[in-house]
C-alpha cells in the first residue's frame, strides 16, 4: 500500500520556501476532507477517480509537517457513493458516505488503531438526496457519533448513533413551516453547539442556539439570538478557548439587508455557563463592508477582530454585461459576471476602548461567478471557497496573508511583514490550517491537489524564516 501511495504522490523538491506534494488521483465529484488530527498532524480523506460504478474507493492518508506518510487506508464501498462529511473521535474516524442512485447514506467507521472498518445504515432507501445537507461530529461516548442531517426545508434531525446501529438520542428541529437550517454546529467541550436559522434565506432571520448533552443527546439549553426588533444575520463563526464567537451584522428593524452592513456585531456563546454575551465594537471607526474572518487571542489574553473590506458590483452591472454581450453577437447569446474584490485587510482591537482598526494594504483579490449575488452573500460564498487572503493566525498574533501569490506574516502592533514563499497556483488557494510552527495550504492546478506544508523556524529574538 505505501509504495502505491507513493507513486500516486509526486513529491516536489525541498526548498528554502516550503515543501509540496501532488495528489492526482481525487475525484472532484465527492468531496474531500484536509484537516488537523487529535495528535496535531494532518489526514486527507477523499475519492478516487474511477470510471467503475459498481464500486466506490476511497483512501485516508496521514501525515505529518514534513510530509512523511504515517499511515493509509483505503476504504471500498458496493455502489457509487460520495463522501459528504467526515469527524474524528477518540477511537474511530467516522464518514457519512450517501448515494445518490439509490438513496441510501451510510456512516463507515474506522478504527484508529486497528484499522478495522464497519459501516452503519442511517437510511436505507430513497431518502439520501443531492441537496441533503449533513454534518458529523464526536460525541463524549467513544462509541457514537453525531450524524444532523435536513430532512426537508422544514426540518433536520440529530442522531446520536452508535456504531452497533443504534439511535441512543434523536433530536427534530421544526421551523413551523418557515426554510429552517443549521448554518454552524461545533463539538466544544462535551457539548453539541448548534446555531439554527428558522427563516432561512429569508430577510427575517431568525437565529436561535441549541446546545446538546455531548452523552446524551438531550437538550441542555435553547436561546434566541434575534428578535422582530433586533434582527441578527450571522455571517462568520470561530472558537476561541471554548466559546463560540458569532460574527455578522445586526438591524434595528423587522428586516436584514443583505446588501448593507448594518451595525457590525460580535456575540459570543460560552456553553459551560450557557451564557450569551454581545461584545461592545467601536461602532464609529469600523468601515463599510467589512466581512469579519477571525478572533485572535494574542499571549497576553487581549484579542483582535480580523476581517477583509470589500466591494461588489450591483445588479445593473452584471445585467449591462449581458446587454453589451447580446448586442455584440447580434442575440445570439449574452454572457455577464459578478466581481467582488477585497481589498484591506482590517484588525480591530477587542479588548481597548474606541480602539481605532489597523489597516493592512496587500494586494487586491478579484474574484468572478456568473451569477448576480449581492454584497454579504457573495463575501460569504468567496470566503466559505477559500477565495480570500487572510489564512489564519498563530499563538503569539500574527498574522497570514497571501498578497498576490506571496504567502506572507504579519505582525499588526508593529506593522510589519515577513516574507515566507511563493504560492503555487494562488488564485485556487485555501489555507486549511495554521500553527506556530507550520502552515498547510491546499491548492488545485492542473487537475491535481496540491497540499504545501510552510515551516517556520526560529532563529533567533524577533526573527523567523522558512525551512
């Protein structure tokens, strides 16, 4: 199996900027799962590209920030199934796999230590569709995982299953026949976080938090986050030291606009006290069409609020271009585009009163669709796809930018940049995950994904360069 593996991966050369390697065989069509492992290294898990229909193969890869393979596994499934989300526990790494062809989505464990795999029905047929959204997470017993999953655009449901098939818990959330969704659900301390939005897509949001006994699956507490006077539209969500921080816009009115800022808002959601605490922003020195990304907590227990300004065309540029495009080939046919372009970086002091924000300059990041979104639709959709430029962050606060296809750091009490390498292919970027001594960043090019592993090394006070 390693030398297979191996053959699959091209390993590019070490260098002084970073070091990469080439996976060619990841089908597009399934998703694929790069994340952070309980035991701080990095696991890819994703579908092989084959023509056969009858049998789906999927492989596991572990690895480390030099790029040494510790372990792969490869998963075969009857059918032609796709990965749709995967999490992992203590012992078992759990994926929810879902065909289409007949319906059915299945949970596949796989044993950390063992390797043994076994799989779990959750529907049988006829239910598992395109449009189904589902989430997995751990849960305190080693034995169970989360499964929430939209049944309909009126209701999800929340599994606590077993892995000899049992359903310990089963939570419904109803909308009252409103759109109802899940927009973020988080694994924090024992407890199942859910924000649910019961008007989904709609200018009337209504956001509601509902925490879940990590053990037993039963409801621990459920509060309201927006009102009829107070309307809240969450755009971004992060974890800090255990609390849940909920980034978005709030409107004094029965109606969101999504093509405005509003008044910035930061709530945070702390689930052992099960309290819920609106942070006070300077209102007055935060720009226009700012999309909030990050709260970094620097050594010293102070915080920042890290975001990107941005601007976007209206509607009657998009539909312009159609109407010079049809002109131009005689209505034969139109083509037009949306454009959103960040443009400043943008770090604002949490913890300071009237703490004015640093701006950072970098170079700007246009980004293109074929369709009209407007403003906090199209940041949200260009964040949510990697299409940005801030990377995250490490324990001492600084920063990770990519200014045009320079991957760099910043440090914003002292404004000031470090350089650490070149980016292949930029324009495809997401970073997945930052640490003090590595970034890992995948791209796509040429067909192929790309995972690049920056190292960072100290060489002396104030000073670091790359490896």
């Amino acid at each position: 199996m390693r030398q297979t593996l191996l053959m699959l991966l091209v390993v590019c050369s070490v260098h002084a900027l970073a070091q990469d390697i080439a996976i060619r065989d990841v089908d597009y069509r399934s998703d694929y799962y790069l994340s952070e492992t309980l035991d701080k290294n990095f696991r890819i898990i994703y579908k092989i590209k084959s023509k056969n229909q009858v049998q789906s193969l999927f492989r596991k890869i572990d690895f480390d920030s030099l790029l040494r393979l510790s372990d792969t596994t490869e998963i075969k499934l009857n059918g032609n199934f796709k990965l749709v989300a995967s999490a992992e526990g203590s012992r078992y790494i759990a994926s929810a796999m879902g065909s289409k062809d007949t319906g059915v989505l299945q949970l596949h464990w796989l044993d950390k230590e063992t390797e043994e795999q076994s799989a779990t029905r959750i529907f049988t047929t006829g239910t598992f569709g395109k449009r189904m959204a589902v989430r997995v997470h751990p849960s305190s017993d080693p034995e169970a995982f989360f499964v929430i999953y939209s049944v309909n655009k009126q209701q999800w449901d929340v599994l606590l299953l077993s892995r000899d098939g049992k359903v310990k818990s089963k939570r419904t959330i109803n909308s009252g026949g409103k759109r109802l969704a899940v927009t973020q659900s988080y694994f924090i301390n024992g407890d199942l976080v859910l924000i649910v939005n019961k008007n989904h897509a709609s200018k009337a949001s209504a956001y509601e938090t509902l925490i879940l006994d990590g053990f037993t699956g039963k409801d621990k507490s459920n509060q309201i986050l927006s009102s009829k006077d107070a309307r809240l539209e969450i755009d971004n969500s992060f974890i800090v030291d255990s609390t849940l921080y909920l980034a978005g816009r709030k409107f004094f009115a029965n109606r969101i606009k999504h093509n405005q800022p509003g008044m910035p808002s930061l709530v945070s959601v702390d689930p052992q006290t099960d309290s819920i605490r609106d942070s006070r922003l300077n209102i007055a020195s935060i720009p226009n069409n700012v999309f909030w990304m990050d709260v970094v907590k620097l050594p010293d227990g102070n915080k920042y609020l890290v975001g990107e300004t941005f601007t976007s065309e209206p509607f009657g540029a998009y539909f312009a271009k159609a109407l010079v495009t049809s002109f131009a080939t005689l209505g034969m046919f139109s083509v037009t585009w949306s454009s959103l372009k960040w443009k400043d970086v943008v770090v604002l002091p949490l913890d300071t009163d009237n703490a004015k924000p640093i701006y950072c300059t970098i170079a700007q990041r246009r980004v293109q669709i074929g369709s009209h979104l407007q403003a906090y639709p199209f940041a949200s959709y260009a964040h949510h796809t990697g299409q940005i430029r801030y990377f995250g962050h490490s324990s001492d606060g600084y920063l990770y930018l990519l200014d045009g296809g320079i991957f760099k750091k910043y440090t914003p009490d002292l404004k000031r940049f470090t350089t650490l390498g070149q980016l292949p292919a930029p324009d495809n970027a997401v970073v997945l995950t930052t640490k003090d001594t590595n970034a890992v960043v995948a791209t796509r090019a040429m067909g192929a994904l790309n995972i690049v592993v920056f190292r960072f090394v100290d060489v002396g006070p104030g000073k670091k360069r790359n490896r």
